[in-house]
C-alpha cells in the first residue's frame, strides 16, 4: 500500500535511529489511526482526515527529530552565550593583528600603499577562518552531549550601571586612529611618496630638513594628542581644564605649521624640479596661503567647538 499514512511512516522512520524504528512505527501509526478515527466518527470523510490528521503532526522531519530527540540548531543554548563571547574577543583581536603584521612587512618590502589592501584581505581570511573552526568546534561539543562543567551564573557577576559619558568610545577611536595615522605618514612620506624622481627615487613632500627638529616636535605633539583622548575619554565629559590642554596642544601644532609653510620651509624644495607649477613663485605663495588658512580655521573651529561642549557639559 501507498498511502498517505505509509509515506508518513516512511518519511518519519528514515531519520531515526534503527533500533526504534519498529518501536515508533508502531506508536506512530497507532496515534495516527485513533486521531483518524475520531474524526470520522463524528462524520468527516475518512480521506479528509486523514489529511488534517498528518498536516497536524507537520513536518515528518521535525516530528523524528523529537523521536530521536535530535537538535535541530547548529549551538545549542548550553553553549551558545559562551561560543559568542569568545568569538567577539578573538575577532576583535586576531584579525586586527595579523592585519597589522601583514602590513607592515610588506611595507618594509616597498609596497607602500599597495599593501593595504592584501593586509585587509588576509585580514578578513582570518575571520572566516576563526568564526568557521570555533562554531564547528562547539558544534561537536554540543552534540557531544557531555557536560562541560560550565561555572553557574550568580548576580555577583552582574556588571555596574555604566556611568553616562558625553565623550563616546567611538568619537574617541576615531580621534585616535586620525592621529596615529598622521603619525605614521610623517616618516612614511619621507620613504614613500606620490612624487618620483625620473628614474623612480622618492621625493619627500616635506622638507627633510625638518627632520632636525620640527617633524620630530610635531609628532611629540601629536602623541601628546592621543594621550589626551584617551584621558578625556577616561574622564568622560569636557571640563575647563580639558579645555585649556586642548588649547595649548592645538596652538602647539597650529603655530609652527602655520610658521613654516608661510616661511616657505615646509614643503620640499626637490618638489618644484618635478612639479613645475609649484616651481613657479606666486603657485608656491598661493598655496602656502591656503595651507597656512585651512590649519588656522582648524584651529579655530575645534575651538569654538570645544568651549561650546565644555560650556554645556560644565553647566
């Protein structure tokens, strides 16, 4: 015979294990037969309820799961809250690294830009690779079904009540990782450029003249920056006092800058033999003038704009 019930059976016992198949196959069509038979029996044609009775059960699929008792999701909850913080930590950590290595060694081979983007992609490898092994890893633990000694959660692990903050982490990062990046392209434009000589040497756009003293001064300032924002961030709101350190550091940049470039000792005189309209007197003037505007309205913007947010965040 081949009907509905049989199919039923047959798609149900497929999924489980041998031993009971006899065993559920007898339960099952049992349950089927007196559930049809209820129905009928208050008048419904048997076909009909036949049909409503497997369309209750559902899918013969789950319905074994449940016989075999079978998980039917890749982590279970036993588990799962631990797989997810582990796999947040090591994503926030291991990628990030290898990145940075992968970079900076081929870099030092004299990729220079062109290194960036084999860095992110190994990068985003890594992941992949961390997020595939460690859920297949929990994967088996989970259908292991031994018991992992887990600790038990107690209140004394609830966190604190986070403390409202008017600096945010991710204004902070930012800052940071815009400084550390200038930082880093002082020396790195020295090496590595977008100006080459005819047969393919460098040509630093800074002075390298600067190297005495202002460039090295400049990025003890921009050091200093970064340790600011991390103590801003540390203390979470702007006080008058933040204000003043912001000040000087600001006044500490700005004011060389604008010295330099306005006593044309910026820029790298080299550039002009390959740059001939920065060759041209009045082109170097006009842009030492914008150069020299644009730090100045910088300055002057992040200010205004400090003393505004201190202002409100003081009051």
């Amino acid at each position: 015979m081949n009907t509905l019930t049989d199919r039923y059976l047959a798609a149900t016992l497929r999924s489980v294990p041998s031993p009971r198949r006899d065993e559920i196959a007898t339960e099952l069509r049992a349950s089927i037969e007196d559930m049809v038979e209820d129905r009928t029996g208050g008048g419904q044609d048997a076909t009909a309820a036949e049909r409503e009775v497997l369309t209750e059960l559902g899918n013969p699929d789950l319905l074994a799961a449940r016989y075999a008792d079978r998980r039917l999701q890749l982590i279970g909850p036993t588990y799962y809250l631990v797989w997810l913080r582990l796999l947040k930590l090591l994503l926030s950590l291991i990628p990030a690294i290898v990145g940075t290595v992968v970079l900076v060694v081929d870099v030092a081979d004299g990729k220079g830009f062109g290194a960036i983007g084999p860095a992110i992609v190994v990068a985003m490898q890594v992941a992949v690779q961390i997020a595939f092994w460690l859920t297949l890893t929990f994967a088996l633990i989970d259908r292991s079904q031994t018991t992992a000694g887990l600790p038990e959660w107690t209140v004394d692990q609830l966190p604190d009540v986070p403390a409202h903050r008017d600096v945010s982490l991710a204004d902070t990062i930012a800052s940071v990782a815009m400084l550390v990046l200038t930082i880093g392209y002082l020396p790195f434009q020295h090496y590595q450029s977008w100006v080459h000589e005819t047969d393919g040497g460098n040509i630093p756009i800074l002075d390298p003249a600067l190297w005495s003293f202002w460039l090295p001064a400049l990025m003890a300032v921009l050091l200093a920056e970064v340790v600011f924002e991390i103590v801003k961030y540390r203390i979470g709101r702007w006080t008058w006092n933040l204000f003043g350190v912001k000040a000087l550091l600001n006044l500490a940049f700005a004011v060389p800058l604008v010295w330099l470039v306005l006593s044309d000792r910026l820029l790298n005189p080299a550039l002009g033999e390959r740059l001939s309209w920065l060759a041209e007197g009045d082109n170097r003037n006009t842009l030492g003038a914008a150069i020299a505007v644009g730090a100045a309205v910088v300055m002057v913007w992040e200010l205004i704009d400090t003393a505004t947010k201190t202002r409100r965040q003081a009051a």
